[in-house]
C-alpha cells in the first residue's frame, strides 16, 4: 500500500482553548477532539499552526498529547504537529508523539534562518537520526507562504528517496491549487495533502490523499462531504461554501475569525481566547464577521444541520 493511500482521510486541526491564564485548557481540549472525531473525520492535526503549536512550549506541547493518549482517545488517528526552531525540542516532541503510537507527526522547518535545499536536506535528516525510531512517520510541513522557506522539488524527492519508510508525504498550506496538483504528479506513492481549505477539491481531483483543515473545526461536516463527493457537483458546492466563509473571514486574523466562529457556534467565550500575538477580536469585529456570515446563510446551515 502506497503511502498515499495508507493516511487518505480529513483530517482536522483542532483549536486549543486556553484559559483566562492563557493556558491550555485540556478538559476542553480533550472534549472537543473527541467531539471532531464523533462527527466523523477521518483524524486529527493536532497541535499545527491552527492549534497555536508554536505559542505552546514543548513541556506543554507534551502534556496535551499525553492527554489524548490518557483520556482514550485513538493515537493512530493523530497526525501531530512537532515544529520547533531547536531541533532538540522537534526531536523530544516527535519521539514522544511517536511512542504514544501516533500515526505521523507533522513538521516545519526551522524556518527562522531561511535554509536552502541543502540546509532543509541536513534538518530533516537530523531529525530522522536522532530520534532512530523505525516506527516514527513524518510529514513534511510546508507553508512557505508564510513561513519563507521554499522545498524544491529535488529536495523533496531526495528525502523521500533517503527515507522512503519515515519521511511519508507532504502538507501543502500554500493555497496554490495548481502547484499543489504538481505535486500529486510528481509524488504519486507519497502522501500529499491540502493543508489550506482552498485547495480541498484540487488536492483529491489530483489524486491527492486527503485534507488537514483549520475550518474543520467549524465546517467539518462540509469536509466530509466534500471528501466523499469530490467527483461530483456536490463537491463543488462543498468547496464552495468553503470559499464563501473564507472570502467572509479574510478580513480578519485568519486564526482570530475561526475562534469567534466557535465561540458564536457552541456559545462559550473561552474559544475567544490565545497567546499573544495572537488576541481575540474586538465586539465590532465579531459583530462584522457574524453579519458576513449570516449573509452567506453560514449559521442558518449550521442550525439546519
């Protein structure tokens, strides 16, 4: 089985909710990963870019996962994200993560120093020797869009070629469709996935093996269908109404607009919260997001649902 077909599914990318201390909240955090997987997704990206991984330290990164694996809920079905700059503490969290039986971990590069093809060959491959574990499965994460570090194609194929047992596919969050339906050519054994919600469709019509989505959290219904129908008219209309939330959302911090989303959905405030940088949007923003959206029918499909 190629790898491609070995991690096909959605898979979301759960929120964190933090409390007024600004620290994870993990009776809620477990709850509403439970709830994702419930509505029937296929697993989980926890603690990516959507989960404010980067904001968490890796004792806390640690923990949360930890409080998966405790609480019962499936590590197979966790595609973890273990991004760090130092690869000392990339290489603690992925070893962890691969000990409580994940079934991949999910990695950006050390992006502060702007590595060529050369520098992001030497980061992969000391991550897959120091932790020198044969279960380990790793993703590359890849969003040089906001991150300023670009994968070449011949760098990819060369760690896939060097580690075509550990370094497994690929999560594209760049949003070019085109580009990333390229790389569903290029690496057709390789798992690649849509790691932006724009490129859902494109991904699966590429041949692509599934989603990790931020608006999973909020949509993750419209996911599924649009995972099952891709083929069909209804896929469109999935994706489309994917793309009408995101023209509405724009406006706003991306990772601020999903939060006041859930927030309004499950009428709990505390989903308002994150760790500066990031902060909540204000009353008037949220009053503007939620008039958008009720304009596009967003809440009145969700109640209907």
């Amino acid at each position: 089985m190629s790898h491609r077909a070995r991690y096909a599914g959605v898979y979301v990318a759960p929120l964190t909710p933090t409390d007024a201390e600004r620290r994870p909240d993990i009776g809620r955090y477990v709850a509403h990963c439970r709830w994702l997987l419930a509505q029937g997704c296929h697993g989980l990206m926890p603690l990516g870019s959507t989960g404010e991984g980067h904001s968490f330290t890796p004792d806390e990164r640690i923990a949360l996962m930890d409080a998966l694996a405790e609480h019962g809920l499936p590590m197979d079905r966790m595609l973890i994200g273990t991004s760090a700059l130092a690869y000392p503490d990339a290489v603690r969290m992925i070893a962890h993560a691969t000990k409580l039986g994940a079934r991949a971990v999910a990695v950006q590069p050390a992006f502060y120093y702007k590595a060529g093809d050369e520098g992001l060959y030497a980061y992969f491959k000391l991550l897959v020797d120091q932790v020198a574990d044969s279960r380990m499965r790793l993703i590359i994460y890849d969003w040089e869009n906001n991150l300023g570090v670009k994968f070449s194609r011949a760098v990819l194929e060369r760690l896939f070629a060097d580690f075509p047992d550990i370094i497994v596919g690929i999560k594209d969050s760049n949003g070019d469709r085109a580009k990333i339906a390229e790389r569903c050519q290029w690496f057709p054994d390789q798992a690649v996935f849509s790691g932006a919600d724009a490129t859902a469709l494109a991904v699966l019509r590429a041949g692509g093996t599934g989603i990790m989505s931020a608006y999973g959290n909020i949509m993750c219904d419209t996911l599924l269908r649009l995972y099952r129908e891709w083929q069909s008219e209804e896929g469109e209309r999935c994706q489309a109404a994917i793309d009408a939330y995101v023209q509405v959302a724009r406006q706003f911090a991306p990772f601020g607009a999903i939060k006041a989303t859930m927030a309004k959905l499950s009428g709990d405030p505390i989903w308002l919260n994150g760790r500066p940088p990031l902060v909540p949007l204000s009353e008037a923003q949220r009053q503007t997001l939620h008039a958008g959206l009720d304009g596009i029918g967003f809440f009145g499909r969700k109640a209907a649902e």
